[in-house]
C-alpha cells in the first residue's frame, strides 16, 4: 500500500481506541437473575447512573488522543509513544467485557457495579499521578478493568429490570454517552492539555466517581443468578486472544513499512483463534458469547448492520478535526470548538428520537437515518476552507442529528424481540460485536485517509492535503450503504413491540 504524499500530520499517532468506546458496552452471562422487583416501569434514576458511567468511560478513551502530545512532552517520550497507553486501555476493556455479565451473576450486580467504579476513580487518580509512560500504561489498563465491569454490569441491570414498553425509553437514557462524549472529547482533551494540564483529563473522574459510589449503592438493585453459574474459559481464552489480534493488526495497518510483519502476524492469529471459537461458540451448550442469537432478525439487523453504521459514524469524530486542521490550516482549538456542532444536533434530536418512533415505526427512521447519514459524509468531502462557517455547523449539526436518530433506533431494535430470559446473552454478544465496530472505526478511517492519496492521483484529482479526507469521507459514504440495504430489507413490523405499534 502507498502512503500518501501528504499524510495529515499525527495521524500515525492516533491509536484505534480513540472512538473505541463509541459503541455501546453492555454485559455478558447465560445465567438467570433471581431480582425480586422483576420487569417493571423504567428506574430513571438507575438509567442516567448508568448513562453518566458510560459517559465517563467514553470520555476517557477518546480524551486522551489529543492530549497526547502534551503528554509525550511531560513525560519525555516521542508523542507516538503514547499510544501505547491508549492501546492498553481498549484492549483491556474488549477482553473483560465478555465476562463481566458472568461475574455480575456470579457474585450480584451491585457489588460488582461499585467495586468498578471504586477501580476506575483509583486508576484515574494513577494516570493523573503518572510519572513515566511504564506507569501510566499501568493504570490505564487498571482503568480498562474497571471500565469493562462498570458499564456493561449497569446497562444489563437495567434491561432486566425494565418492561419491554419501556425498553425504548431505556435505551434513549442509555444511548446518549455514546453520542455525545466521542463528540467533544477533541475540545476538552485539548483545553486542558493547552490551558491547564493534561492530568486534569484523570482527575475530572475523582469527584464523579465518589459521586457514583453513593448513588449505586442507593440505586442499584443487587440483581444475580440463583447458584454459581460457572465461567466458560475456553471461549474466554479464544475471544480475548482473537480479539487481541485482530485489533493490534488492524491498528498497525498503514503505520510504516517495519509494521506489515505486525500486521500480519496479528490479522493471521486473530483469523486463526476467531474462527476457532466460532465453531467452539456455536457447539457450547453454555458458551460466552451465543452466537445463535444471531438467528433473531430484529437482533441481527443491529448486531451486522448496525455494527457497520456504527463503524463508519465512528470515524466521522476522528477524521473532522485532522481535516480542519491540515486540510482548512486551523488551529486544534477551533476544530475541536467546531466539532460540537455535532453534540449540538445529537443533543436537539435527543427528545424526539423516541416519539418518531412511536410515530412511524423502526424501519422507516432507520432507511431515513442511514440514507441522510450517507449524504451528510457527502456533504463533508465537499467542504472547502471557503465554505462559511454557519454552512459547515449546519452539516456538521445535520450529521449529529441523523447520528443519534440511527443509534436510537439500532439500539431500540436490537432487543424488540428477545425473550427476558435471553436479555443477558443478547447483550452480551451485542456489546462485544459493538465495542469492535466502534474501535475499529478509527482504524477503518486512517486506512482510508492512507488510501486517498493514490485513489485521489488515480482519479486525477489535483494534488493538495484535501483529497485524501474528500477520498475517505466518500468511501465511509459508500460504506454506509451496506446497512441501508439491510434496513430496506427488514419487516416493516420490526421493533413493533417495544415502539407500542400494531
């Protein structure tokens, strides 16, 4: 593969878990609840604990990519080198979410809630207390440990307690992180970094943390299965180094010559040990992730369509700010105070999200969501440096729009039709699918961004920082139609039962 004849500056740098907990973490275990409020009326309180979790593990990600720099220089190590600290975090989180819904069961959700939140806020004080890069990588996988317990162990405790009626209200609560902390993540990784100091990223977390200890020990209801459900390690064992694998290759795809054997070596162990633990996951009469939830259309839809709409948004926050600055000429601060346009549209669409819905249905919001998602990246490659500045918010803000429409509507769908005593395995096996999509984002874009500067010379396109991003943003365009081919496939029933639709 080429590289391109303008690489954007620290692209190279920016590591896959930049926008890898864009996707939704959620929990894992074949084991039965033993709550006795059982399925109720939705716990507002319990969902936005749950949604200021996930926001905080989100944040904490994506913030540190700009903060990189800032970082690198503090601690006497090349810029590049952080990314390491930024690896070790998503990994961390992509091998222990699968388990986290068996330890939930095992030893019941609330303790297991609050016991992580009590690991993130000491590891955040860690990271900000760092001294050298060995300590910092130290703490930020005792952050990913603490991560892939506390948000996948809250959102399943409010999917088993929450009647189908009120699912989708639930998930509004619950998509809403997602949307927006990817989004100004840049902003206020760089205002810290630039204005104040980059340990302030870590130490934001202390307060809030306290503050999530005292509710979830009020809030959460000590949900977990009757027995001792026992742990699958073999498919523990093949999904942690599959994954493991797949996502170091994919990372290191495009980064300089001396990396192919990396790549290599990481796509061909990743192919190896996911292909042996489906073939072992779909024999197992109690495995970690059921891949035969996969035989449940509405569940399907959201678990391979929606995991690619997932995939292409997720590279739109990690592409915008490199194109402002490289391709535009501006300043971090001003891509990233830009940026927000797309928080302000996922924000104002917020509220409507579960009445459209209810109006017209799943199918018809999703092919909306998709096809106008498609034209905003569209509406991206053509942007120029010209181009006023309110023209540029109002797409950007149409993107965030169409964003969060499609989110709520794929998450919506994903559990319409799975029976309550599947909800841990559907979830299971949903947050895992969703948490590579999302990760893998960012690398899908880079590689692109790599690619657009021989396609753009191809195509004849003249030569400037411009077309490689014009290339990318058409290509993620071109991505996006596989989903709304699906979505135009689907039941127009789909999803009727949790939107109150007949």
């Amino acid at each position: 593969m080429s590289t391109p004849r303008r690489r954007p500056k620290g692209v190279h740098t920016v590591s896959v878990s930049s926008a890898a907990s864009s996707a939704a973490s959620s929990a894992a275990s074949s084991a039965e609840p033993s709550d006795a409020g059982g399925r109720g009326g939705l716990n507002r309180g319990l969902a936005l604990l749950v949604a200021g979790a996930f926001f905080m593990e989100i944040l904490d990600g994506t913030v540190i990519a700009p903060a990189a720099p800032a970082i690198a220089a503090d601690l006497g190590v090349p810029a590049v080198d952080i990314n390491v600290a930024i690896t070790a975090y998503l990994l961390t989180l992509a091998v222990l979410i699968p388990i986290s819904g068996w330890m939930a069961d095992r030893f019941g959700a609330r303790r297991v809630f609050m016991v992580a939140i009590a690991i993130f806020t000491l590891a955040s004080a860690g990271c900000a207390l760092a001294t050298s890069l060995p300590m910092l990588t130290s703490t930020r996988i005792l952050q990913g440990v603490g991560g892939a317990m506390m948000v996948p162990v809250g959102r399943l405790v409010v999917l088993r307690t929450t009647a189908k009626a009120e699912l989708i209200r639930a998930i509004a609560f619950l998509t809403w992180p997602a949307l927006v902390a990817p989004v100004i993540a840049p902003a206020v990784g760089g205002v810290l970094s630039t204005y104040a100091s980059w340990r302030w990223i870590f130490v934001i977390n202390l307060p809030l943390g306290i503050a999530g200890l005292f509710l979830a020990a009020r809030l959460v209801p000590d949900v977990r299965a009757e027995g001792k459900p026992r742990l699958d390690w073999r498919g523990f064992v093949l999904t942690a180094f599959g994954i493991s694998a797949l996502l170091v290759g994919m990372e290191n795809i495009g980064m300089g010559p001396s990396n192919w054997s990396v790549v290599a070596t990481g796509l061909a162990l990743a192919t190896v040990f996911l292909s042996t633990a489906v073939v072992y996951l779909l024999r197992a009469s109690r495995p970690l992730l059921d891949l035969r939830m996969l035989r449940i259309a509405s569940f399907r839809v959201t678990a391979g369509g929606g995991s690619l709409y997932r995939l292409v948004i997720s590279a739109i926050p990690f592409l915008l700010p490199l194109f402002f600055q490289v391709g535009f000429g501006w300043s971090s601060a001003q891509a990233g105070v830009v940026i927000i346009a797309l928080f302000a549209g996922n924000v104002a669409i917020k509220p409507a999200t579960t009445p459209l819905m209810r109006r017209f249905g799943i199918r018809p919001v999703l092919l909306v969501a998709v096809a106008a998602s498609s034209i905003c990246l569209v509406i991206m490659a053509l942007l120029q440096a010209s181009t006023p500045l309110l023209v540029i918010l109002v797409a950007l803000a149409l993107s965030g729009i169409f964003r969060s429409i499609g989110f709520s509507a794929y998450n919506s769908v994903a559990f319409a039709d799975v029976e309550p005593e599947r909800m841990t395995q559907a979830n299971t096996l949903l947050s895992t699918v969703q948490e590579l999509a999302a990760g893998l984002g960012v690398a899908v874009g880079a590689l692109l961004l790599r690619l657009g500067d021989p396609v753009a010379a191809a195509l004849g396109l003249p030569d400037s920082a411009n077309a490689p991003f014009r290339i990318a943003f058409v290509l993620l365009a071109v991505l996006m139609l596989v989903p709304g081919v699906e979505a135009l496939l689907m039941p127009r029933s789909i999803g009727s039962e949790v939107t109150g639709r007949t």
